[in-house]
C-alpha cells in the first residue's frame, strides 16, 4: 500500500505552490469588497498542478483553514461562530470538489481553459452554497419561490465571488506560468 509522503511537500515545486496558495489565501484577511476571495481559484490551482493529489485537496484545504482562523482572531464574534459549523463544512466540501474538478486542467492549462474552469467552479460554488443557505433556513420559505428568492439575494455576492475568482485565477495560473518559464524544477506539467 503506498502511503502519502510529505517529502512530496518538501520539493521545490510544491513549495512554490503551497506558497502561492498559502498567500492568496491570507489575501482573505485584508479590507475587500464582500466574496471577493480565492477560494475558488486557489482549489482550482492546487488541482491542476499538485502532482500527488492528497496535496490537490488538502493544500488549498489547509490554507482555507490557516485564513479562517486567522479571520476568526482578528474578527472573532460572528466569524468564530462560523468556524466548524455547518456552512463551514459545506464550503470546505465545495473547496474539496473544485480541487478535484481542477483535475481536469492537469497538462492542459490555457487562458480559454482556466476561464471556463473558473466560470464553472464559481457558479458551482454559488449553487450550493446558496441552496445550503436556503435550506432550513427561517429567511426563506422551503418553497422554489423561496430558493428563488434566495438565489436572487445571493446575485450581489455571486457577482463579487465570479470577480474574485477570475483575478486570482489569473494571478495563481498566469503568475505560475512566468515562474516556470524561470525554474526548470516548476516545468513539468504537475510538480
């Protein structure tokens, strides 16, 4: 049985995304407009280049983790409440699946691609996480309408998430792209 190495963590290549993916996501930490984050790029990005893919998951996972709690001790009340509750898990659930989904960018990352994929994760992630917040939720009845009518609550923030996706995917790809044009360690297709 092969078991996970974590000196798959200690080579260069790794290092340099864990690097990029532990930065973006401390971006979090600082004054945004609201869902403007990485979230969904930083899965995406782990996905497409970790070449052991426990790393895929639990490096974006992680890093998530690493900005939460660092939300949490600057920000505490409200936000701390969020730590380990429901919608945590149903976000860390979607960071975990956009991670498998940039799978499918493996050898074949391009501008056309990458946008597709972040269109995709984005509008994937709003989906589900809105139909989380509706359900069971005393705002909105347990009705279409009412999923409806919290789908168009959400738009707002949608609009903002699908911004912040496309800049930090263009940040994490394209700045990954001139890194290994740079390094010979980074050019295989996955490190």
């Amino acid at each position: 049985m092969n078991r996970p190495s974590t000196n798959a963590l200690l080579a260069p290549g790794p290092l340099v995304l864990l690097g990029m993916i532990l930065a973006a996501a401390l971006t979090r930490v600082l004054p945004t407009p609201h869902n403007v984050s990485p979230v969904e790029a930083m899965a995406l990005f782990g996905g497409a280049y970790f070449a052991a893919r426990w790393l895929s998951i639990v490096v974006p996972l992680g890093a998530m983790l690493v900005a939460d709690l660092a939300l949490s001790a600057l920000h505490g009340g409200l936000y701390s409440g969020y730590l380990f509750g429901t919608g945590f898990f149903i976000v860390y659930a979607c960071i975990a699946a956009m991670s498998l989904l940039g799978f499918g960018l493996r050898g074949r990352v391009t501008a056309p691609r990458v946008l597709v994929f972040a269109l995709g994760s984005a509008t994937g992630f709003f989906l589900v996480t809105n139909f989380a917040a509706w359900l069971g939720s005393p705002l909105y009845p347990q009705t279409l309408s009412g999923l409806g009518a919290s789908y168009v609550a959400g738009l707002p923030f949608f609009k903002n998430s699908l911004l912040g996706t496309l800049a930090f995917s263009a940040i994490l790809f394209g700045g990954f792209e001139l890194l290994r044009r740079r390094a010979p360690a980074l050019r295989a297709q996955t490190v």
